[in-house]
C-alpha cells in the first residue's frame, strides 16, 4: 500500500521483519579474551555451553593451532564466573590433526567433551572421542573411543521421564551402500550411562541420489522427543557453490524420535536450501529450542546461511510441532542496504539459543561494516515473541576480524602419498599441500551461543584484533520475557493482520517541523466480524534516509512495539466484514533527512519510512456458522 504526496510513504504488512533501528534495548557487556593462556596459538571452530543448573558456569571450546611445530590441537576453557574470566581445562592432542570441537553440560554437575582425532601418520583408523567430567568440566576422565563421524555434536535429556541423563550424539559417517558407492549417512551414538559408554550408531540412510552434507545441532524436548537438524544434498553427485542466479541444492531438514533414538519418523522439510559453502560463507544450519515453561515451551528455532538472494543471507524459522511443520523461513540480517551493488556482504555463522524466559537469541558474523567482504563484527538480534518479530540487531565484538593482504598468515602443511597414511604406497609421487589456517578464511565450520542459567547470552567468536585468531565473548541482556504477541495487552487477541485492509488519507510532510502525518482506517476484507480490542503494533521501522521516530503512539513507544489503539474507533464494538473503522492520525518525526536511496523492495521510486505493522482484535465466527 503506497501514498504518494510528493515522497513516498510505504506501509508493509507482514508476519515478521528484522528491523535497523539505533534504539535497542539489547545491552552488550564487555568483550572478554578467552584465550588469553594461549594468546600465541590460533583459534577457531567454536562452541560454547552453559550449565543450566549451575549459574556462572561456561564451558568454550575450539580448534587451537600452533605455526611452530604444524600442530592442531581442540582445547577446553571453562569459566565459573559468568565469563568474567576463563582458564583450560583440557587440550586434546590425541591424533596427527585433532579438530571439531563440541562441548556441553550433562546433568548434576558434569560435562561432556567431543573431538576427533585423525591419524594421517599412524596407520590407524581415525575416530571420535568422547571426554567425560563429574565436576563441571575442571577435572577430565580417560576418553572414550568411537567410530569416526564428521562434525559432531552432542545433546542431553534433562527431562525427568525414564531417560534422564541420556547422552546422544550424531554426526555424519562415511559408509559403502549397496551399490558400491561411498554415501554420507546421518549416525546417532547413544549413551545411557551417562557417557561412559556408547551403544552402536543408529544410521539413517536418505532415499534416492539424496545425502546429507552440513550437520547440525540437535535437541531434546520436555517430553524426551529428539531433534537434530541438517542440510541434505537432492543430488550426492553434483557439489554447487553459490551460483548466479540462485539454485536450491536441496533442503533443511529434521529428523526425530520419541524412543530415545531406537526408531525415527520420516525427515521433514524445514525449508529449502540455498547453499552458502565458500571458504567465507558457511551456512551448517542450526537448532534450538525454547526449554522455559512460558507460551512458546518446546517451540524449535532454526537458523542456517542461505544464498537464495545472491549472497549469503542469516535465514530464520520455526516450529511449534516438534518439527513436522515449520513457518515461512524470513531473512535476519538488517542491513541497511541490502541490494547496494557497490557493497554486497556476505553474512555468515549463524548461531541461536533462547534463554530461560523464552527470549530467542540470534548471533552471525556480518560483514556490512567491511567494504572487502573479507572481515566481519558479530552481531545479536532477539525475539520476545517466539521468532514472531526481531529487535533491531546491534553489534557485539567491538574490533573487526581484518584481512590484511601483506600480514604473515599462519600456514599450515601437510603431505598425501607416500608411506603416510591414509596409505597410497603404490604412488610414488608425494603431494605437500601448503594453506593458510581456516579460521583466517572464515573462522572454520561453527561458531557458538549459548544462554546461561541467569538468561544472559554468551555468543562466542574469534577475530584476529591481537595479530593472533583469538577466542572471545560477550554477556548479553534482553530484558522481558517472551510473550505472544509481543506485549502483556495483546497477549490475548488474536493476529487478525490478513483480515484487515489499511486506506490512507490527508498525507501531509512539514519540512519545516520534519514530520510526517496522515490518516489511516481498517476495512475489515475477511467474511467473519472482528471484535474490540482492535490495534495496531509497529514490529520494525526502516528510515529510507536519516532517522525516524513515532511521535504518537498510544502507548507512549517511539520505535519497535509501538501500538494505535483502533478500539473506540469501531462502531458498536464490532468490525463487520466490509465496515470500516473511524481515522486515526499518525504521525512520524524525520530527522537528518539528506538524501535518498531506492526502496529495497523493488520500488522504483525512493521512500522516506517502511513501516511494518501486525493488526490485533478478537476474531469471530464467520455469519451463518452454526454455535455447538
């Protein structure tokens, strides 16, 4: 819907948009080096955990390498100060390259630690190890040696049912199917003792020329249901990179159980996937889940990189039936010009938690602020109404990874063929392959986030501010708690925003006052009645030029959540289907309004605001229908 009054005035009508906005009531603590023990030792490839029994405890862990003698090692760091401060708790040098690091709580005070060592020299199989702790991950026992799967990671069943304390863990293994071809199947191991020991993988073989690539994470609900999500291949034999234009190479998908993984209901689709694989831009999808008791318990959150627009893009959705069906994924990433052909960034990592009041928290790294596409900030938005809306993002690492073209970059070196092994004695010829670290090109495969015991977020990223790839977080609050709706006062009505039609009138722009006015009225286009309490919420505000701000909001907010109470404007308390309601003036205060840019969503002439707006009322039963 357009006004036209000599500059352009848009209002959008949507079910969810992240918003740019400078006011956020997102409040970013302090960055903190994790790595400083080792500060002469590259890190990268990230998790991060947080016990949700035990306040103030963290666990970090990551890839650490060392340029002196080619070593990569995995390392733990553990804080018990709400990451005021951190010291490591164990390093794994286990096999020739020890990598993909994954940590977590278990229940009553313990921790669980994975990596896979890879035994190039030894003629050995290489394999996955699992690190076991009682004490919250200060202290660590013998590990326990698995088969080797490809980017692990690891859940627990904190439910009190019959499970508790169980240890799954997946990932992708390498097998030979029938047909004498190598396939990359999703495996789970299971431990009911709490990972001393693991019971063989149950293996789950996609149909057809299908096969998953890009693990994810993984979940368990409150009535003990397991979910993991991955990204799946429709052609094993075609690998893509992004591609102009943009192709889907297959989907997002979950996969559940309700046994404790003995069986597992048929995959279902979260959403189509546009890969994002470049040594930039890793798009491995993540999951989390909302574990609090409040409106949106058991609700599951996805997030992955996705290029269907051309680049990389932080793609959201969500589910509130355990995972067989999922909302219209919707991009995250605000940036202010997403379409400039001078400036097209790349954002990667994605990475999601939601904290004990139901709040959704979502972390990338984002290269709008590196005109080289190369280096990035991290930056955090968060849902207050269960992935609904988002606030406007803000940055958290304030100092960029860089790239610096004529710095000496860490190398690493390796040979194939040979007497080395995987073995290719009968080739006399012995390749060395010489490359920078992963974490220079873009921080390895994962990032991390987690959410701890006080609500805090705790994302965890690594950049190069010290000359050396170091492991760093923050302590992120969002205050409130998560409601449907968005606010305590809608709580109740119901989204009536498709049932609605908003008509303009009386446009006015003062140059001299730097406001924006006009009138607006509903018309209801459904065929059902629409009762009061009838509002209208602002879920995000996107200036075209300088800044913007609501001036009359009826309940007094200047930005996000704004609310237009349309209720004494219904006649009779009832909206029928085709009535209107009365006229209500908004009105918005411009300021620095210096130039203009083209509308970001295909309109061809420049705008000044796009306003984003849900409709509330009570919805009733269509005429005719008859009350049981």
């Amino acid at each position: 819907m357009k006004i036209l009054f000599g500059l352009l005035f848009s209002v959008l009508l949507t079910s969810i948009a992240p918003a740019v906005d400078k006011s956020s009531p997102i409040s970013v603590g302090p960055n903190v080096r994790i790595s400083t023990a080792n500060s002469d030792r590259a890190h990268w490839e990230t998790r991060i955990a947080a016990d949700p029994e035990h306040a103030g405890a963290l666990l970090a862990c990551s890839f650490i390498h060392s340029t002196k003698d080619n070593t990569f090692h995995t390392v733990v760091y553990r804080s018990a100060d709400s990451g005021n401060s951190w010291q490591p708790s164990l390093e794994s040098d286990a096999g020739d390259f020890t990598g993909d690091p994954d940590c977590i709580f278990g229940v009553d005070g313990s921790a669980l630690f994975a990596t896979l060592p890879l035994h190039y020299e030894a003629d050995l199989p290489h394999e996955t190890r699992v690190y076991r702790s009682s004490d919250g991950g200060q202290h660590w026992e013998k590990p326990v040696s698995l088969p080797f799967v490809d980017r692990e990671y690891l859940a627990v069943d904190r439910t009190s049912g019959s499970r508790h304390g169980q240890v799954y863990m997946q990932g992708n293994r390498f097998r030979a199917t029938v047909d004498g071809d190598e396939r990359i199947v999703f495996s789970l191991f299971r431990s009911s003792d709490r990972g001393a020991t693991f019971k063989e993988p149950v293996e789950l073989i996609s149909d057809g020329e299908h096969m998953p690539f890009g693990n994810g994470s993984s979940e368990v609900l409150s009535d003990g249901t397991y979910v993991a999500i991955f990204a799946e291949w429709d052609d094993r034999k075609k690998l893509t990179n992004i591609q102009t234009p943009p192709v889907s190479v297959g989907n997002i998908k979950i996969v559940r159980s309700s046994d404790g993984g003995e069986k597992f209901d048929k995959a279902d689709v979260v959403g189509p996937w546009y890969e994002c694989y470049s040594a930039m831009t890793l798009g491995i999808p993540m999951l989390a889940a909302d574990h609090s008791s409040g409106p949106f318990k058991d609700r599951l959150y996805a997030v992955w990189g996705d290029a269907k627009s051309g680049r990389c893009d932080v793609r959201f959705s969500y589910s509130s039936d355990k995972g067989k069906s999922w909302s219209t994924s919707v991009v995250i990433n605000d940036d202010p010009d997403p379409n400039d052909p001078q400036h097209i960034s790349h954002q990667s990592m994605p990475v999601i938690a939601v904290n004990k009041n139901g709040v959704v928290g979502i972390a990338w790294y984002d290269r709008r602020d590196t005109r080289d596409d190369l280096g990035w900030y991290v930056r955090f938005s968060a849902s207050l109404d269960g992935g609904e809306t988002f606030l406007p993002s803000v940055r958290v690492s304030n100092a960029p990874e860089v790239h610096k073209r004529d710095a000496a970059l860490p190398i690493w070196v390796y040979a194939e063929g040979g007497g080395g092994y995987p073995t290719r004695r009968r080739n006399s010829k012995v390749t060395i392959n010489i490359s920078t670290d992963q974490g220079e090109s873009g921080g390895g495969d994962t990032a991390g986030m987690a959410a701890d015991a006080e609500g805090n977020f705790h994302p965890l990223w690594v950049d190069n501010r010290t000359g050396v790839l170091q492991l760093w977080t923050a302590a992120i609050s969002v205050p409130g708690t998560a409601l449907v709706n968005g606010a305590a006062d809608l709580a109740s009505m119901d989204n009536v925003t498709h049932d609605v039609m908003l008509r303009f009138s009386n446009t006015k722009y003062d140059p001299a006052k730097g406001t924006i006015s006009f009138d607006v009225h509903l018309v209801n286009t459904s065929e059902s009645a629409i009762g009061v309490p009838l509002k209208v919420r602002a879920v995000s505000l996107r200036p075209g030029t300088g800044t913007v701000v609501i001036a009359n909001a009826d309940n007094g907010e200047t930005g996000l959540g704004s609310v237009w109470d349309f209720t004494s404007l219904v006649n009779g308390g009832m909206l029928k289907p085709g009535a209107k309601t009365g006229e209500k003036r908004l009105e918005f205060h411009v300021k620095d309004m210096n130039s203009f840019r083209l509308g970001q969503f295909g309109f061809e002439d420049p705008y000044l605001i796009n306003l984003d707006c849900l409709v509330f009322g009570k919805k009733a039963a269509p005429a005719g229908t008859k009350t049981p």
